[in-house]
C-alpha cells in the first residue's frame, strides 16, 4: 500500500495529525486503523510531504490456503519472503513450498510459478484453475523464476502431470476456529481424473523418420544403434529403489541406456540400477526425437536386468531395430581379457556412438550388505574394461552386429552413499527369460536360491576334494581351475536346510559347475526336480532339490498408512536371515520400507526399516489386514474434549531388522496422511483412496 507513496530516508514526523515520537505509538495507530486509511507527514529532502495510506492486514498476508498436485504444496506467496526477495507480495506468482513429484522434475524449493500452459498465474486461484484443466499423463508447460538466487530470469520448462500418485486437492483454514483446522474443499475422491490421454501421434512416414547414423557409425553398428533407447524412470515412493537414505524423497529420478530385444512386442532391456521397482513411471526416448511411455514387465529377481514394454504404434516410421542373439558358442567361453570388443552406446547427449574397446577383466563381484536392505547382483561374471567411457551405457557386439553383452550400472554401497560401477552382463544370463517374453509365456527364472563364491581347486582339495573331481572340473574348464561355494542359503528358499554355508557344488544332474553360469537354471517350469553333487565335510552327497521359480521382483502394492509405505517383506530383507514371527520368507508380512517426513510415524519414531505385527493388541499379518484395522480404529475427533485422549493413540507392534519387538505409540492424523492403497493390475498401478479427512467432516 506504501509503494509510490513512502520512499526510503524518509523520516516518519505525525501520524493521523499526532506527533510521532516512538514504535509503540506506530504500532499502536496501525492495529487501530487496518482496513483504514492513515495520514502521514514524513520529511524528504528539507521538506514536509502528507501522504495517505492505507493499512493492510498482516495476517492476510500470510496464507491461509494451500494447493497439493503430485506429491507438491503450493501456496501465495509469504510476507516475509516477498519481503526477503523485493518482490509484490501479491499477484507475482504462486510460491513453490515443496516441489513434488510432478514438479520436482525441474523446479526447487522457494520458486514462484508464474503461468501454466501459457495461462497466467498470478494467484493461487488462477493456479488451481490452469492444473484443472491439464490431462493426466500429459506433459505441460511451466513459466517460473527463483528466489533464492540471484539470477531471476523467468525460466519455462516442462512437467508430467501425475494424477495416479497423488490427486489435486485445495486446503483451506477456518477462520476463527481455535486450534486451527484445515479442510479439504476438493477432497481426492471427488476429484474427477481426467483421463489419461494415449492417443499420441504415430511417428509415420519419413516424419521425423530414423536417426542417420551413417556418417558416424558403419556396418553393424548402425543397426546395433538403431535398437538403443533412453531409459528414464522417476517415482515418488522407495519401496525397491537401490539408496541408503531411509527418509523418503520427494522424487527419484534415474535414466540409462536400453535395447530394444522384439520391436513387433515392444520389449526393451533395461538395467535395475535405472529401473529400480515397479511402482513409478517410466518414460522410453527414441533416437532423441520420441518419448513414450513404457510399462514394467518382467524385474529380474537374482540380476540387475529389467524388461520393459512400450506400444510399437507409437514410433512408427523412427527406423526402430531389434538386436539379435548370437547362435555361437557362449560368450563368457570366448571372451578373454585383452580382447578387443566392438561398443555401440548412448553418450549424456543421447548421441550414438560406436567405439573398440578393450576387455580388461572377465570375473565375478562381490557386494557387501547394504544397510538398510536393498536389491544386490550376485552369482554373475561381468566384462570389464580397461577405460572409462561415459555416457548412458550400451552393448557389446560381434563381427555380425549381434549383441554378446549388455553394459549397465551396477550400484553398491560406501559408507552411507551409493556408488555405482560399470560391467557388461554376458547374452547367457539374458537369452532364457526375453525367450520366454517373445513366446509371450509367464515369465520367470528358476534359482537355487543360494549365493555362491568362487574358491581355487588348491582350496577345494584342502577341504577333501579327491582327484576324481578335480580332473572332472579342470576338464570342464581348462582355463577356470576353480569351484563354488555356498556362501549364503536364502531363508525358506528351495535350498534351505539341505545345502550349508561352505558346501562346495561340484554337479548340477551330472554336469560340473565351475562357473556362476552353470548354476542358470533354463525355463520356469514349476515342481521340477534336479539332483545336486555336494562336497561336505570331505564327502560327497547327492541331495534332490526342487528349484524355486521366482517370478518378477519388487513391490506391486504399496499401503502408505500414517506416512509409512508399507509393502510384503521384501527379498533383501529374507536374505539378512532375521525374519519376525509369522514371516517365513519373503513376500509375506508387512514391512514398512520408507516414512514421509512430518507425519505421524515420523513425529512417534516408528519405523522405517521394521515390521508391524499388531495394532491395538491384535496381530497384523497381511496388508489387507492393516488395512481392516485402521478402519476399525476410533475417530480421534479433536474438538470433542469428552473424547478420552487414551482413545486417540494407536499402539503399534513393530519388530525391527535385529528382531526385537517393541511397543510404540502413535496419534493417527487421517486429515493430512490419508490410508492409500496402491496395486498394480494388468500393467497399470490403481490407487484406492482409504480412511480421509477430518472424522467432523467425514
């Protein structure tokens, strides 16, 4: 109200006719007078100016509503950060409090949106109105500028709108309602979700047509290049995500490179470490030009591989390829180190490239136990180079353009960061289970479920390995003199307690086992049996086992209840060995992997990391069940003072990673962290709104 009427060094002399003698007084006239106009005589430059202005409310100022799109919160811009940063606290924009998911992909904390879709946004209302009418799934445009910095050049960029997560909800405080109370004026089940829109145009014709890849690559690789793609995928929730944090994030955002193994299907082979679990989105870009969209198909439960399917119709004309298989012998029989290897990758500008590179190593890793939990290869020999190549990742190719191996990422823990290293994962390890998805079968990989190291004959021998065996390995692999060990048996897996840590393998149905490879199981067939040569205690046994056949990996429900994302018990976590009572293996139980900052499970101090087994004294065994039970709880109505405040606890029953059980208590807040059910059907993740709101309000 002052702008253009006070400037700065003037010198405040009356108020309202009244000498002004001192801030009490100031303040005094202007809580008197707000709604009003006050008159002011202030001295600038040698002289007596009178000048009117009008008061304004501080607490107008400050808001009293808040907008929640994909996992972010918006609201008008504060006081105090209008005045911070010199700019109109009113009609500059909408404040960005918490980007989200949705927005988090390119805006921060303490940005100011200033239009949507080329819509004008000045107020939060105009906001509210431009996010209405974007379509779920669709990308749309954002104009903004920081704060915080002091570049203030209005940006604009593009964001996915995300409804599936999170729905469009406006906030709003009662006035004159002691203590506060926020209601919901679009509640997430009256929002009407706009349908998702996957009508894209085909790519047709010569528009935009395939990348020409001639003038920088030759022979196979142009066609090798042809079938590379950009892999991106961002979530909001860390159920399987491969971090050592246990906060959840706003949003993870991974890319890697992926092949394309059946372009009629639209299968494409991508890398865990970028594909981490099912629960996200997952976007496929095609030569630079075309993105689309890409459902999980198929996670690798033992290796870090991912299958991916996208709709073909959606890149017509782009020259999409396939790789081929090689029909010769097996890699890892051919490969040696120093070998010169042909490498058609992706570089950070999604440029192809091609490159001869050099084998430096042909081994196996071993990765130590992350804490917390989280998906670890094992059992599997990668191709290592002897230099860095940057870029996205790519594949190895023969002299005829077929691909012998896959380069990816593979992520370990240091410390408490993630760290990554580079290995190319031999075509054996891939070929059985992308055959099974182009005969469009239920996919699967048959597994000891046991994990092996890799020990010297001269070891072996030491721990009564006769000549017989020796002279059968060495015959099986001249070159690898060497056994497997059983270095850990899964909890209630198909081996338990009938292999031990420190059996040496010797034969899988009569066939030696030398390398990791001969322990790959082909097919999913279930209920088959196979027999198994062990060396134990200096004699050798012959045991039956019936190999488990897993199908895909991760969480494909997440129940987030009071700010805790909670799912079946993982398999990193069985594999720790330490498992609760009623929890025989993985996939059973309830584990809460992640807790939201600020909500109730935060506030109390339960989880993450920890089972819940009880509510209220009554044993919890499913999600269904977690579910059942909170809709049984009372409703914890804060302004009835007669409401027992015993009533309005829940105690929680929680077994932590050690397996001990403790007794934790809680006050449920269904207003801000809604009971929400996620499930993954048919390829699509649904989500099933639970217990909500204010229990006055309903």
């Amino acid at each position: 109200p002052a702008e253009g009427k006070l400037v700065p060094g003037d010198v405040l002399l009356r108020i309202n006719g009244e000498a002004l003698t001192d801030f009490v007084m100031l303040e005094g006239v202007l809580d008197d007078s707000v709604g009003q106009r006050v008159s002011l005589a202030v001295a600038r430059v040698g002289a007596v100016v009178e000048v009117e202005v009008e008061v304004d409310s501080l607490h107008d100022l400050q808001p009293s509503e808040f907008v929640e799109c994909g996992g972010g919160v918006f609201h008008q811009l504060p006081y105090h950060e209008a005045k911070n940063h010199n700019v109109a606290a009113r009609n500059s924009g909408v404040y960005v409090a918490s980007a989200g998911f949705v927005f988090g992909e390119i805006l921060t904390p303490g940005a100011l949106v200033t239009a949507v879709n080329d819509h004008p946004t000045p107020n939060l209302q105009a906001f509210i109105q431009a996010l209405a009418s974007i379509p779920n799934k669709v990308r749309c445009r954002v104009h903004w500028q920081s704060l915080s910095s002091r570049d203030r050049r209005k940006r604009m960029g593009t964001v996915k709108m995300e409804r599936q997560w999170t729905a469009l909800r406006v906030w709003r405080r009662e006035a004159g309602v002691v203590p506060d109370r926020w209601v919901c004026e679009v509640p997430a089940a009256d929002v009407a979700m706009v349908p998702v829109d996957k009508a894209l145009p085909p790519c047709s014709g010569s528009a935009p047509g395939a990348v020409d890849l001639s003038r920088r690559l030759t022979g196979a690789g142009v066609a090798a290049a042809q079938a590379l793609v950009l892999v991106r995928f961002r979530t909001p929730y860390k159920t399987d995500v491969i971090s050592f944090k246990t906060e959840a994030p706003e949003e993870i955002m991974l890319r890697g490179a992926g092949v394309v193994v059946d372009k009629k299907l639209g299968l494409v082979l991508a890398s865990r470490s970028t594909v981490a679990q099912p629960l996200g989105d997952v976007e496929l870009t095609f030569g630079g030009t075309v993105m689309v969209e890409a459902a999980v198909v198929f996670i690798h439960p033992v290796h870090s591989i991912v299958l991916l399917r996208y709709d073909p119709e959606q890149v017509q004309g782009m020259g999409v390829q396939e790789v081929r298989f090689p029909a010769t012998a097996p890699v890892m029989s051919t490969v040696e180190p120093g070998d010169s290897l042909t490498m058609v990758g992706l570089d950070y500008n999604q440029h192809a490239f091609c490159l001869s590179v050099t084998c430096n190593s042909l081994g196996s890793f071993s990765l130590v136990l992350p804490s917390p939990p989280r998906f670890r290869d094992r059992n599997l020999e990668v191709i290592s180079l002897g230099e860095t190549i940057r870029g996205f990742g790519g594949i190895f190719i023969d002299d005829d353009g077929a691909m012998i191996a896959y380069k990816t990422v593979f992520a370990f823990q240091s410390g408490k960061k993630r760290q990554n290293f580079w290995g190319a994962v031999p075509v054996e390890v891939l070929r059985d289970f992308v055959e099974q998805a182009r005969r469009q079968e239920h996919l699967g990989v048959t597994t000891l479920e046991c994990e092996f190291n890799e020990v010297t004959l001269a070891e072996a021998r030491h721990l009564g390995l006769d000549n017989d065996w020796t002279t059968r390995l060495v015959e099986h692999s001249p070159n690898r003199r060497q056994a497997l060990s059983v270095a850990r048996v899964q909890l209630g897996g198909a081996t338990a307690g009938i292999l031990q840590e420190g059996d040496i393998l010797l034969a899988i149905n009569g066939r030696p086992v030398v390398r990791f490879l001969d322990t790959e199981l082909p097919g999913a067939v279930e209920g088959q049996t196979v027999t198994l040569d062990v060396l134990r205690a200096g004699s050798v046994l012959s045991v039956s086992v019936e190999p488990a056949v897993l199908r895909s990996d991760g969480a494909e429900r997440v129940v987030t209840w009071q700010g805790m994302q909670c799912v079946v018990t993982p398999r990193p976590i069985a594999e720790r060995g330490v498992l609760p009572k009623g929890v025989a293996r993985a996939g059973e139980g309830v584990f809460c992997s992640a807790t939201a900052s600020g909500s109730p499970a935060d506030t109390y101090w339960i989880g993450p990391e920890v089972w819940i087994t009880g509510i209220n004294g009554t044993p919890v065994h499913t999600l269904d069940d977690l579910l059942a039970l909170d809709q049984a709880l009372p409703a914890d109505d804060w302004d009835a003072e007669a409401v027992d405040d015993d009533r309005r606890f829940v105690r929680v029953t929680v077994v932590d990673m050690e397996g001990r059980e403790q007794l934790e208590t809680m006050r449920p807040d269904w207003l801000f962290f809604p009971t929400v059910d996620l499930r993954l059907k048919a390829g699509e993740w649904t989500s099933t709104l639970g217990r909500h709101g204010h229990p006055a309000k309903g």
